[in-house]
C-alpha cells in the first residue's frame, strides 16, 4: 500500500545516515559522552542497543522537571513516542495507549492492553495504575506485545516503573519543594540509611497539593470551588544482601488522595466544530450536582533472588488492596430538563445525570517464580511459572442532589473474581558475535466471574446479570539482531499477545456484554546506534500490527447505553524514533517522535451515534446507527513529538546556570468510536521552559519553571449523551523549585 513507503523509506533513511555518522565517528573530538541506558525490557540488566524491540525510557531530570509542578501519571503522555494517556476520573483512573492500541471503557472492572509494572508487580485495576512517579531509577516504555515475559493483557505494551532501590554502605537522600500557581506544592524526598554492610533502608515520600481554583456559579453565594486535591504518597524499601549470591527485596508503598474528580463542563464545544464556545472561561462552571474524589492504596511486595553459579533463582510475591470513589455531575450543568443559557447557564441539558463509582473488597495477589540458567556456551535460558489473583466490588450509585433527600436515587453492586496462571520460557542464542537469536513462549489460563445485583436500581437482564469466561492462550515471540559495527545493530521482531474476555456488567440502559479474546501479531524492523563517539544515539523503527477480534467500547450515545462490542479486525501501522544528541559540551538534545495508523477494518460494525446534538460524519446505518470500517481507533493520535534542551552556562567553582525546554506534541484525536466534527479533540502542544542554578558540587539547586507555557486549552474528552459537554487540560501555571542533595 503506498502508505506504507514512508515509514520503511525512513528506516533506510535513517540506517544509512547511522552508518555515514558511524564512520565519521574517529573524528571526533574527545569530550563528554553519552552513558549507556541499561533496562530490564527481557527480565535481565542489558544495554538498551542490543534489545530487539523499541524502547523508550524516561528518568532524572526529566521526570524531576515534570513531577515539579504537581502533575499526575498523565504527564507521560507523549514524552516517548506512540504513548498516549487519557482520563475521564482526573488524577485516579489513567488510560494508557501505545501505538494507538488501548482501550477507553470507564468501567472500574475494564481491562486494558497495556500493562502497567511497578517495581515486577503487575498493577492491573486501571485505579492502581495511577499511582504517583517519584524517586524513580528510570521509566520504559515497551512498545508491542509483550506476552512472553509479562503475560495476557500486554498486547499493546508494557509501562515499566523501576524505583531507585536502597543502596548498601550509603548514607544520604536528598528533598525537593516546589510552588506555584493555584496555591500548587510538590514535596519530594528520599534517605537512604545502610545500617550495616549487609542491610539498607530507603524511605521516599511524594505530597502534592492544589488549592481549588474553579468557582461553580450556581451557587455564587457560597464557597464552592473545584479542581483541588492533595495527593499523598510513601513507599519503604528494605534490602538485605550478605553476599553477592543473595539478595531480598521488600517494599511496603501507601497512597491518599482527596480531591476534585474528573470537572465535566457542559456544551463548551461549539457547535459544527471541534472549538471552545465563545468566551469560555477555564476558571469557572455551573453545576448543581456534587464533585469529590477519595482513593486509599495499600501494597507490599518481596523480591528474592538466589545466584548458584550458571543458575539463578528469582521469587517475586505482590499484594494489592485499594479502595477509591468518585462522584461527579456527569452532565455539567444545572436545570436540566430546562435551558438557562448565556451568562445564567450553560446551555440546554436534555436530562439530569449524577453518579458516583466505588471500588471495594479489593484485592490483588501475584506471584512469580523464575529461573535463569547462563551456562558457557552460545545459549542462555529463562523459564518460570505466574499466578494472580484479583477481587472486588463495584458500586455504581446514581444521584439527585436538587430533588432528592440527600441525593441518594439508586445503586447497583457488580463482584468479579480473576484467576490467572502461565508457564513461560525464553532462550537466547548467539550463532555469531554478530548474529544473535531470541525467542520465547507462554501458556495463560484466565478465568473471570462476574455478578451484578441491584441494591433498589431496574437492571437491564435481557442476558442475565451472572457470567463467566474462561480462555486460554499461547503466545510468542521470536527476534534477532545483528551487529553492523561495535555501535550499529539492526534488528527484527515478530510477536504475538492477547487479551482476556472483557465483560461489560448490566445496567439501567443497556444489558450485560462480553467479548471473546483478543489476539494481536505484530511486525518490527528497527535500528540502535551510538553515533560520533557517543555523542548522539538513534534508534528507529518501523512496525505493523494486525489485531483479531478487537474488543471496543461503545460509550454513551443517543441511549446512554453502553456494550462491549468486536472488530473483526484492526491494522497498526507506522514508525518511532529516539535521538539524543549533545552537539557541543554544554548543549544537550533529545528528541522522539511517532506515526500510528491505527484502522478498524470491519464493513459491518455499526454503533450508535451521539445524544448530545453532535455532527456524525460517518455514513448512516439507520436507527441511529453509524458504520464505522476506516475509522482510526478513539485516543489514537496519528503524529507525536517530543523535544527537550538543556544548556549549561558553567560558572568558576563547578557550579552552574542552566536553560531547559521540554515540548510534548499529538495530533488530533477522536474521543469516540465514530467519528464527528464536534467530538475530535484538537491537536495538542504543551511545552514548558526553565531557569535554574545548580552550586556547592551539585549539592543545591534553585529554579523556576512555567508549564504549558503557551496557555493552550484543548477539549481532550467528552460525554456524548447529554449535551456537548467536555473536559480540558490544565492551563498555564508557573513556579519555583528548591532542590536540596545530602
């Protein structure tokens, strides 16, 4: 297909300017180089260059820059390539999409195709997804399938958070605080203690707190302001090694968050376009109904390894338990079923819809035994065996805060239970220095029972209110890398990954619904190279996925309802890249960008449209249906960059000044399954821009910083069945941050 050429003209583009650099190499001048990044993609410490699939990773000074100005996880969104992260719970409930590929079902019982990994524990409710990224080592991102060494629901990607782990004979932490607008503060610390030669401790904390800062009109007489929260969080870790044949690993990590859930604003979009109405004012709403956010996480885990020789042990045990709830005026204003308009209202609400979700009884256990065998010789071995288990209870009320006692109406409970076991395997061979070969495989058995009942809610029951799904599955993979030069690898991938049965619970509009599995293959050609004696490294890529059975949510429409439904299929498409440059000593460059053609291939897939008066601009199926073959997945952004620069202004005694910039850019993207004029949020560019000083060998630092510097405010989601209700991004804010070493 013609489409296809650019992406591969790319790939030879950019080996072919690699290796052109690559000879220019022995010119250049002796200076600072860059260090080698070391991930555990595969389960094992390597050099990103020599892992065949496309790795991004994030750490230090960049997650220090954008954690300073209160920021949640979403804050990742875009900074690597293909990675997209979306929410329409706030600071609670991140959707994460890599290569266009995730899922936007709102369900607190939602599966998603890309995993989240924190410190080897799988988080897998979408409400543990959320927790707060603080005194990290380093943040990958992998992009495809990842089946083989992370399991089922791991077809688009992994996410994987690595904590900067406690460090034997070290005594030291360091503190941060920041301040800005809206009355926002980000305090950040950790310490370190090695009480004996064989034993360490680290202790991090992360508070971040916003005052509130959007007034609700409708009650102006009172003191009724939104969009505040304080988010707290600790993690504890213990290591005990006496040896190098030993080591244990136990990290217990809190979180408390309370706050303002997701601000929903109704009829902000203009109608026939995609603009903000005229004069909207981000500082203010009117809203009769109420907005609040708690959420508790408790988790510990232990990660134990024994080395004996060519063999080595690993045992690593997780336990999750958290409980959230969100209550939210899903319709974004007040009066409805009547029309206050102009500066009275916000516009005509054909009904009133309030509600809360609640996560209970939840609990997560997993553990993973694995072992490593490395003998002499070209081959080395991984195998293992995975257990999970996952429980809980939602509770979804509905609420009247005008006309009802208390606001109370009518609730609904829904209970799941998932069991999952897996076998897996992975060998590496090297046929020549050059040459070297990958492959791995897994069986996963998951079973899942759902079971919903009303508390004084009408359930929809045409198909009952009790299921249960059971899959099994093979997954794979196979890949290989050959070296070009001692700094120029090339390689190839082929993979496959798969996702479990979803199943949608009951409700008042629309009856229970599950899907069959997903499964995806995925097709990648790449290159990793250091460049000009390690002064600039690039690593680029082009990719195809080809996923069967896709499991969609179609959300909301003209009957609220809504239903898991199944594309036949769905084809991925396009290219990534990472460059890092440092051009002169003091000038340091990174850049990244992406292409996802993300298609659903399926003539006879139909959902329903709008209910809020929006433009449909897909072709009528009649009764309110629209097909929607050709369509790029919802929260898939065809084109994303990134760009950060760092100039150092080095002054006598090694101190120094410095200049930062970060930019974050994403193309369009559609909110929905179908597609409409009012509905497809704009492009979106944030940027950020700091000034600091850094004195005393790098012991102190003072800066201050201004995000989204060009004040760019996007609808980035919506609610469809109302009204032309939608949320926005976070405008401008600004600050200062003192950072302290000791």
């Amino acid at each position: 297909m013609p489409h296809q050429a650019a992406p591969f003209a790319l790939t030879r583009a950019s080996l072919s300017i690699g290796l052109a650099l690559a000879a220019l190499a022995a010119q250049a001048q002796d200076a600072s180089v860059l260090a080698p990044v070391t991930v555990t993609a595969e389960r094992r410490a390597e050099n990103a260059k020599d892992v065949p699939m496309s790795i991004s990773t994030l750490g230090g000074e960049k997650l220090d820059v954008l954690n300073s100005s209160g920021e949640d996880v979403r804050m990742l969104s875009g900074r690597v390539p293909s990675l997209n992260i979306e929410s329409s719970f706030g600071r609670a409930f991140p959707r994460f999409y890599i290569r266009g590929y995730g899922n936007t079902d709102f369900h607190l019982n939602a599966s998603q195709p890309v995993s989240l990994i924190y410190d080897d524990v799988v988080q897998e409710n979408p409400i543990l997804k959320g927790f707060p990224a603080f005194d990290l080592d380093r943040i990958e991102v992998l992009a495809g399938p990842q089946g083989t060494l992370f399991g089922r629901n791991t077809p688009a990607g992994v996410v994987k958070f690595e904590s900067v782990k406690p460090q034997l004979k070290k005594n030291g932490g360091y503190g941060s605080l920041s301040y800005g607008s809206f009355g926002t503060t980000n305090v950040e610390g950790a310490l370190n203690v090695s009480a004996s030669p064989d034993f360490a401790a680290r202790v991090s904390v992360q508070s971040q707190h916003r005052d509130d800062w959007v007034d609700n009109n409708y009650r102006p007489s009172q003191t009724d302001k939104l969009e505040g929260y304080d988010d707290n969080a600790v993690r504890l870790q213990a290591l005990y090694q006496p040896d190098n044949n030993f080591s244990a690993l136990g990290n217990v990590h809190l979180r408390d968050l309370k706050g303002t859930a997701r601000l929903f604003r109704a009829n902000i979009i203009k109608k026939g376009s995609n603009d903000l109405v005229d004069g909207f004012d981000e500082k203010s709403v009117t809203i009769d109904g109420k907005n609040e956010q708690t959420l508790s996480n408790f988790g510990t885990s232990l990660r134990l390894r024994w080395n004996l020789g060519q063999v080595a042990l690993n045992s690593i045990t997780g336990f999750e338990h958290l409980y959230t709830y969100s209550r939210g005026d899903v319709d974004g204003g007040y009066g409805a079923p009547y029309a206050p308009g102009g500066a009275n209202g916000p516009g005509f609400i054909p009904f009133s819809s309030e509600t809360s979700d609640a996560l209970k009884d939840h609990r997560q256990l997993s553990q993973e035994f694995r072992v490593e065998y490395n003998p002499a010789g070209p081959a080395r071995y991984q195998a293992g065996v995975y257990l999970f288990h996952e429980r809980y209870m939602a509770e979804s009320v509905n609420y009247d805060s005008i006309f009802s006692d208390g606001g109370y109406t009518s609730s609904a409970r829904t209970r799941q239970s998932n069991r999952a076991y897996a076998v897996f395997g992975s060998v590496n061979y090297d046929v020549t220095d050059a040459f070297k070969l990958r492959g791995g495989l897994r069986f996963t058995k998951d079973k899942k029972w759902l079971a919903t009942e009303t508390q004084d809610q009408t359930l929809n029951t045409a198909n009952g209110l009790t299921t249960d799904t059971r899959d099994s599955k093979v997954t794979w993979d196979l890949s290989g890398t050959y070296a070009l030069t001692k700094d120029t690898n090339v390689y190839a991938r082929v993979g496959t990954g798969f996702r479990g049965s979803a199943i949608l619970p009951a409700s008042e509009f629309g009856p229970m619904t599950r899907a069959t599995p997903e499964t995806l293959t995925s097709y990648e050609v790449g290159v990793k190279s250091d460049l000009w004696n390690r002064r600039a490294r690039i690593s680029a890529n082009v990719f195809r996925y080809d996923v069967k059975d896709l499991q969609l949510t179609e959300v909301g429409g003209g009957g609220n309802g809504n239903s898991v439904k199944t594309a036949k299929k769905v084809v991925g498409e396009g290219f990534e890249f990472n460059l890092e440059l440092l051009p002169i000593d003091d000038l340091f460059i990174t850049m990244g960008g992406s292409y996802n053609k993300a298609t659903i291939k399926d003539g006879a897939l139909t959902v329903a449209g709008c209910g809020g008066g929006c433009t449909v601009t897909n072709p009528a199926a009649g009764n309110g249906q629209f097909f929607i073959n050709g369509n790029q997945l919802p929260q898939a952004p065809k084109w994303v960059y990134n760009l950060t620069a760092r100039y150092s202004i080095p002054t006598p005694g090694g101190n120094e000044f410095y200049v930062y910039t970060d930019w974050a850019y994403r193309s369009k993207v559609n909110f929905f399954l179908y597609e409409s004029k009012e509905f497809t949020g704009k492009a979106l560019t944030e940027g950020g821009l700091r000034a600091g000083y850094i004195w005393s060998n790098g012991k102190y630092e003072a800066a201050a910083f201004v995000r989204n510097i060009t004040n760019q405010v996007r609808v980035t989601g919506a609610i469809d069945f109302n009204n032309l209700t939608g949320f926005i991004n976070d405008p401008r804010t600004y600050g200062v941050q003192f950072k302290a070493i000791f």
